[in-house]
C-alpha cells in the first residue's frame, strides 16, 4: 500500500495497525498518515521521526526524575 493509505485499494478494508500499548508509538503511528498526506512522503517520515523521538525522550526524562528519591 502507498504510505499515507489506511484503506485497501484492492479490498476497500480500512487497515490499521494494532495498538501496542506504548503511547509513543501508537500516536506517531497514527499521526504519520495526516503528516505524508500534507508533506508528502520524505517529510511526512521525518516529522513522524521527530515526534516519536520528542516522545520517546519524554518518557525517558519522567523515568529519570521519577527514579529519584522523594525529600
């Protein structure tokens, strides 16, 4: 399928990936079809890239804090 695509052009069946339960990825994945539809394919990838790692990140820096010890 051409990216950017959730719906079969053979079939006519949306297609969508299966939640993974990490909200990183689950929200890039959702988002990246929107980003290649108005930035075409390259930038519609690198956008997705960028907000899965300003996400991944994220939770790497609330892990961190969290693992400190309360005063």
């Amino acid at each position: 399928m051409p990216d950017g695509v959730r719906t079969c052009v053979k079939c006519g069946r949306k297609v969508e990936p299966e939640d993974t339960g990490l909200n990183f990825i689950d929200l890039t994945r959702k988002a990246y079809p929107h980003l290649v539809r108005y930035f075409g394919t390259l930038w519609g990838r690198v956008f997705a890239g960028t907000v899965f790692l300003v996400l991944l990140i994220l939770l790497i820096v609330l892990a961190v804090i969290r693992s400190f010890p309360a005063r």
